[in-house]
C-alpha cells in the first residue's frame, strides 16, 4: 500500500504509517513502510497502546538503525534505548517485559549448553547483534540442563574466577537443587550466592539466623494480621526483632529489617517488589513443595531470589534470606569499589 501511495504521487508526498499490533505485525509493517518509502513511523514506547498495543518504538529505531542502517537517532542516543523504556514502564507502573525484543532482560538470554559452548567461541553465532548498542546485556541462565561452558559463562558476566573442580560442584549442585524444586533461571542471585559460596569455600552471611517465628490471628473484618519474631546473630550480638504485617511474609521481612536496620541502614532502600509461589508436585508421590521467588529492589538495580520447602514459610524465609543478603553484599561490594 505504502509503496503504491508513494509511487502515485511520485515521490513528492511524505508518507508516513501508524500501525497497530492486532496480528503481531506491527513492527513488521513500519519496517516494511519504510523500506517502501515511508519517512514518518508512529509508535509508541514498548508498544502500549488499546487493544494488542501499538509499533513499539523501541523495536522500530532498533531495527531502522541496526537492520537497515537508517540513522534515526542522534549519536549514541541508541544506547539508552534499555533505560529509556524501563524509565517509561516505571512511570507507567507496569512491569517490564523480560520477552520484549531488543530491550527485555532476556532479549540475549542463553540457557542451552550447545548455546553456552558457542557463545564461548563467538557470541554472535547465537546472537543478532551485539546487546550493548541499545544499552542491554547478555545473561546466561543456569539450570540442570546447562553445561560446563554455561557456568563458565556466567562466572565470567559476574567477574568470578572459577576453575574445572568449582564449575564441577556447582554443576553437580544445581542439578541436586533443581532435582528438589529449585529453578535458578529466574534467580540469578541465589545462583551467584550458590557459585560464590563453592569459590570461597563458604557461604557469605551478613547475619545468622538463630530462629524465626510467625503468628497469624483472624481479624474482626475478615483481614489476617501476622506478627513474626526473628532471632539473628550478627557479629558477637544476638538480636530479637518483632515485625507486624499484612501477611506472614510481610511480617517476616518487618521483622528482619527491623533487625538489621542499626548494622546496615541502606536497608531502608530495599523493597520487595514481587512476590510469586508456585506449589510443586512432589516426585513419586512424595507431597508437594512450595517454591517462592521474591523480587527486591534498593531503586538502582533489582534481584531475584528461589526458596524451595514443604512449608510455604520456609520457603518464602529461605528467599528473603538470600535477598537480604545478597543486598548487603552489593552495597559491601560497591562500597569497597567506591574507595
């Protein structure tokens, strides 16, 4: 159509298209009106919009300036495309999309060892371009179906040394964790406990937990109030916290951070952002298990973290666990960088 309305006025009107995402082709026709002869595209950042949404603005300059060469943006504009569209998704209030093409967290997310062995050898047999000219990063997930080449992989996007007796463990753990419900593709941070833990030798641990506690009570209006009691040693101290919450994991996380405030105030940035469990089916008829990946956020960088038990608790204890320390050893690290 494009290319006929162009050709009828023979060049001398500006054609231009707004396209909507109804069969998914969005993308495609602006990319294709162009090529016809288009020189304005209307979209729409990440493509929100009525109905299935509108061209995604992101996808379309990505694929007009690394696909058909066609400079769209002022130099090195291009690279901010990543923090450009979670800046809007945030002022939106809508979650980012991991799947979304050239922007999304798992735009370059590899997982399988034949992928992991290639992208040792040269990245862009697997990938379409080089993620860092629109501000993203490759991300290699971890699971029992990932090889040696893999945990490699990712050891080297965390700046971690390893050699073949760590990547062993490591490996021979993930398949025992995963064999019990564990999933550590979207936990990357309980991953990188996991693999600094067989690098040093030992678990990394801000703080001790001693025991923990939760008591739900039946409010008049139909609510559930939940008070948590944590127990933890941190240094030589023994600390007794008590948290109020909306829920036994709100009141787990209000008592842990209440706990730990006085020996690490940054703290007070962290947010639990998300919170999901999943009931596994147990094998061979063994019960099922919980698992609960929790998001958290200090406003610059978020993490993901798995817990895996019988008892929904323990498992949403055994993630917050990893998040709060992981936290901590960021801004531990990022301190020591500082000075």
């Amino acid at each position: 159509v494009v290319n006929e309305v162009v050709g009828r006025f023979d060049g001398q009107a500006r054609v231009g298209i707004h396209a909507h995402d109804d069969t998914a082709c969005a993308v495609a026709n602006s990319l294709a009106a162009v090529q016809a002869g288009a020189s304005h595209v209307q979209g729409t950042a990440n493509g929100y919009g009525e109905r299935a949404g509108n061209a995604d603005l992101f996808s379309v300059v990505a694929g007009l300036e690394l696909k058909l060469d066609l400079p769209v943006l002022p130099e090195g504009s291009l690279a901010e495309l990543v923090r450009v569209s979670h800046a809007i998704a945030e002022l939106a209030n809508i979650a980012p999309d991991d799947h979304q093409p050239w922007v999304g967290a798992s735009a370059f997310a590899h997982k399988a060892g034949l992928h992991a062995s290639a992208l040792k050898i040269d990245p862009d047999l697997y990938q379409h371009t080089d993620p860092a000219l629109v501000g993203n990063d490759m991300r290699v997930l971890v699971s029992e179906l990932a090889g040696r080449a893999s945990v490699e992989l990712k050891a080297r996007e965390l700046k971690i040394e390893v050699d073949r007796e760590v990547v062993g463990r490591v490996i021979d753990r993930v398949k025992e964790m995963e064999a019990a419900g564990y999933s550590f593709e979207a936990a990357e941070a309980s991953f990188e406990l996991l693999l600094r833990e067989e690098v040093g030798g030992k678990r990394e641990r801000p703080f001790l937990l001693e025991s923990y506690r939760v008591i739900s009570d039946s409010r008049h209006d139909g609510g559930l109030a939940s008070e948590a009691t944590v127990k933890i040693i941190v240094g030589e101290e023994r600390i007794v916290s008590t948290g109020e919450g909306n829920g036994p994991v709100n009141a787990l996380d209000m008592a842990l951070r209440q706990a730990l405030e006085r020996f690490h105030p940054q703290l007070g940035k962290f947010e639990l952002v998300d919170y999901k469990v999943r009931i596994l089916e147990g094998a061979h008829g063994t019960g099922a298990v919980t698992r609960v990946l929790v998001r958290t956020s200090d406003g610059h960088r978020e993490w993901d973290t798995v817990g895996v038990d019988e008892n929904v608790i323990a498992a949403s204890w055994q993630a917050l666990d990893d998040a709060y320390t992981f936290g901590l050893l960021i801004a531990d690290r990022s301190g020591a960088d500082a000075s």
